[in-house]
C-alpha cells in the first residue's frame, strides 16, 4: 500500500503544480504566441468579455505587430493576425485601448528612418482595420506610446528626443481618430522624461512618466479637464438688447460639437438652462458641462441671436463679442 501511496500524492501534487492553483487562488495561465520567433512588450485591453491582445513579433524577419482577440473572456482566441508589414522597418513598442466597437493600436515604427508614431483603428471589434496613420514627424526619435479613450476622443502620449532630451508629448483626436490635433509638449525638463502611461477618468485626463530631472528616476503626474463642449444661445433674437433689469428670457443648450466650434441647432442636446438676463447679470445661473448643476460666472453679455458661449471647466461663462 505505501508505494500506492505515494503515487497519489506524486500525482496529487503534480495537478496541483500544473493548474492555475500554483499561481495563486483563481489564475489560470493561457499560451498565447508559439512562434520560432521573439514574442514580446504585449498590451492587452477589455471590453465585457471581449478580450483584445497585442504584442511585438520577429517571426517574419523584423519586428511586426500582432493582435489576437478572444470573445469569451480570454477561454479561447482567435488565431493571430499580423497588423503591419514593413520588409525592412522595426516596430514596437505597441499599446491598444477599446471603446464600445471601436479597437485603438499604436506603435513606434521606423519606417520613415526614425521612430514615429503610427495609429491604426478597428470599427467593427478587430475585425477589419483601417489603414495605418503617422502621428509624428519629428527629427528625433518618438517611441514607447500609450493611449487612453472615452467616448470618440483618443488620446495618445509618447516621448521624443527632438528637443535635444527626452520629453513628454500628447496628441488628441476627438472623432475616433478621423482627426487629430496638434501635438503638445508637456515636459520641458533639464533630464530625460520617459515611459509616459495616461488615463481618462471622469473629466479629467491623467499622465504620469519617469524623469530623470532631480537626480535619479522619480514619478511624475500631470492631468488636465479636457476641452469641453460649446453652449449655444437660441433666445432671444438678435433685434433684442439686453440691458440691466429686462425680463426678457433666453435659453443656452449644450451639444456635441467641439470646444470653439459655432453650434446654433439641437443636435445631441445634453441640457438646457432657461433664465433672464437680469438673473445672470445679478445671480448668475448654475450650468456645468453635461449636467444642470455647478457655478458659473458671466464676465460679458451681449444680445446676438444664437451667440456661442464657450463653457470651460474652471466654471467661467464668456460671451464673445461680435
């Protein structure tokens, strides 16, 4: 009976070795590459129980970027596909972000001689993908990029030695990554800033990144309230002057469109406020993006029908003039 035993128990802990127990309560391990090359610097982003992988790959000869896809909460996965091809470029480095149907990929890719950024977008889950689109022109070198969405805006952090060290930069697209907006430097430090990583949370963007600036490597934040949407004025009409003590009432209305950009319709109306102008001029109403609540102050007022006014996150209302 002993050696029966300790058969057992040689078997026993052999299943116990083998499964997702040795790894810690709950952890089960799945192989995702078994390539004869270098699979490596995967990112992996979750939509519900859709499961989205990428990684860096030199199976083809350099260096491409593969994406893989489970539908079920990562028990089974599609077969891998190759996202770029280049004969002779190196990409890496890749980052990839969901919302809803939409899939964000980006990458550092030396195809043009230097490190850029290249952003590729996915409509239908990974299914089929647009073509690739270079975020960055520089003379140095751009690499290692992270990306963050909520809702159609992305936004992409990456750092760049153009400046003659390593600084952060960030580029924002606010229709899925149609169009993007220019970029922006947001490190101007004496040593190397790098490896940014960012986050959207509430109305909040966040980024943090390493910098080399006191000494040593040390952890750095910066967050900003991204550009919010415009308020359009639909009463009243634009013969009426507005003047101290006249209960002639107006209504401002929030929509859709970009920070800057003149909207007069009803398009996508998120909230609506009606008042007087002697109210605002005296006790300004209370109006913060997406919601009928908050502070606000009118530092101006001027009678045009469907005036845009610019709602800004630090709570100040501007009625530009004519």
């Amino acid at each position: 009976m002993k050696p029966f035993r300790i058969i057992i128990m040689g078997s026993l802990i052999f299943l116990l070795l083998s499964s997702g127990i040795a790894y810690g309560a709950g952890w089960i391990t799945k192989r995702l590459t078994n390539t004869s090359g270098s699979s490596m610097n995967p990112n992996i982003a979750v939509n519900g129980s859709v499961v989205y992988a990428v990684w860096q790959d030199d199976t083809l000869g350099n260096y491409e970027i593969y994406f893989r896809k489970s539908a079920d909460g990562g028990n089974h996965w599609q077969a891998a596909r190759v996202l770029t091809k280049n004969t002779t470029a190196i990409v890496g480095r890749p980052a990839i972000a969901v919302m809803g149907s939409s899939v964000y990929v980006v990458w550092h890719d030396t195809t043009p001689g230097n490190d850029e950024i290249y952003f590729m977008k996915s409509a239908n889950k990974g299914a089929t993908w647009q073509p690739s689109l270079r975020l960055t022109n520089n003379s140095g070198y751009s690499t290692a990029p992270a990306l963050a969405v909520k809702d159609s805006s992305v936004y992409v952090v990456w750092y760049d030695n153009t400046p003659g060290n390593f600084e952060i930069y960030h580029r924002t697209s606010t229709n899925g990554g149609a169009d993007w907006q220019a970029v922006e430097r947001l490190t101007k430090n004496s040593g190397s800033s790098a490896s940014p990583s960012i986050g959207v949370g509430g109305s909040k963007i966040f980024v943090v990144w390493c910098d080399l600036t006191p000494g040593n490597y040390e952890i750095y934040l910066m967050y900003k309230k991204p550009a919010v949407n415009p308020i359009s004025v639909i009463l009243p009409t634009a013969s009426t002057v507005w003047v101290m003590g006249t209960t002639e009432k107006f209504k401002w209305q929030i929509t859709e469109g970009a920070a800057g950009q003149a909207q007069t319709g009803t398009s996508g109306l998120m909230g609506s406020v009606e008042t007087t102008a002697s109210s605002l001029l005296t006790s300004p109403e209370t109006l913060r993006h997406g919601q009928e609540a908050g502070s606000a102050s009118l530092t101006d007022l001027l009678a045009i029908d469907k005036v845009k006014i610019d709602l800004y996150d630090e709570s100040t209302l501007i009625v530009p003039h004519s």
